[in-house]
C-alpha cells in the first residue's frame, strides 16, 4: 500500500482516514501535547510565571491547538473559569490572576472580552501571542533601603 493512501492498515483490517475539525487536525481522541518551544522556555517572561499562571499557559497552548481559526487567520479559544476549576483545580480568582499576568507578559491577549449578560454568561476569547519576546522584567531599585 503507498505511504500517502488516504486509507490505512491496521492489525490487517483497512480503516478509513479519521474525520477531520475545521481547523484540520485530527479529531480522535489520542490525548494531549502541549509543546513550549525552546526560546519561550529561554525566555525573561516565562521564567518569572507563577506556577498557576504556568499551568494556564500549557492548558491554553493545549486549548490553542484544538482551536479553529477565525477571519483573522489565528485560532481563537474560549477558556473559563468552569475549564479552570474542572481541568487544573484552580478557583476564580487564581484564575483571573494567572489570565492577567499571561496578557501582561505577551502570552496570550484577549479577542474578545466575555463576561455576564443578564442570565447568561458568555465567555471571553483569547489567541496565543509572540509579545512575550519583547517583555522586560521591571527593575528595582535596590539602592537605599531602610530596615525598620
């Protein structure tokens, strides 16, 4: 059989090529990856997330890559605060925090800010960015400090 034949073998039976999400990619479910490439791992702004903030981030790329793509050509994931508390344990407020300090170090911005309306909540829209390449940690100034 070609290695680019649309069906493929398995344990001798033929089997049809899996369906497809919008966006392309595959939607059996063979579990998650979540890759963070080298130069973000390198990076001044990863390096100072806080450990909630960090599991956001993976859970985000995870959810980014599942994500179809809008007009604007970048996929755009809705995350919230139900995600947060079933998936990675986190309550309301640690969330919020850890969403903020993403936006603030260039990780991910909104798309479109959710929030409730009347009865019904509607979620925020957010895609991954590069502006975390650009981030500078503050400086301190350490020069004249009083001990009480």
């Amino acid at each position: 059989m070609p290695a680019c034949s649309p069906v493929r073998m398995q344990e001798g039976k033929h089997m049809a090529t899996a369906k497809l999400h919008s966006n392309g990619r595959d939607k059996r479910n063979v579990g998650g990856l979540s890759q963070v490439k080298t130069d973000m791992q390198k990076s001044a702004a990863f390096k100072s997330l806080t450990a909630s903030a960090l599991r956001a981030l993976l859970y985000g790329i995870f959810l980014n890559y599942y994500a179809a793509s809008r007009s604007t050509g970048r996929p755009v994931f809705k995350f919230t605060n139900k995600t947060a508390k079933e998936t990675l344990g986190m309550n309301q407020q640690t969330f919020t925090r850890a969403k903020q300090e993403l936006a603030d170090k260039g990780f991910i911005e909104w798309v479109k800010r959710g929030g409730l309306k009347g009865c019904n909540g509607v979620a925020s829209e957010f895609a991954l960015s590069s502006d975390w390449k650009n981030w500078i940690p503050p400086t301190r100034n350490r020069g004249q400090v009083t001990l009480a």
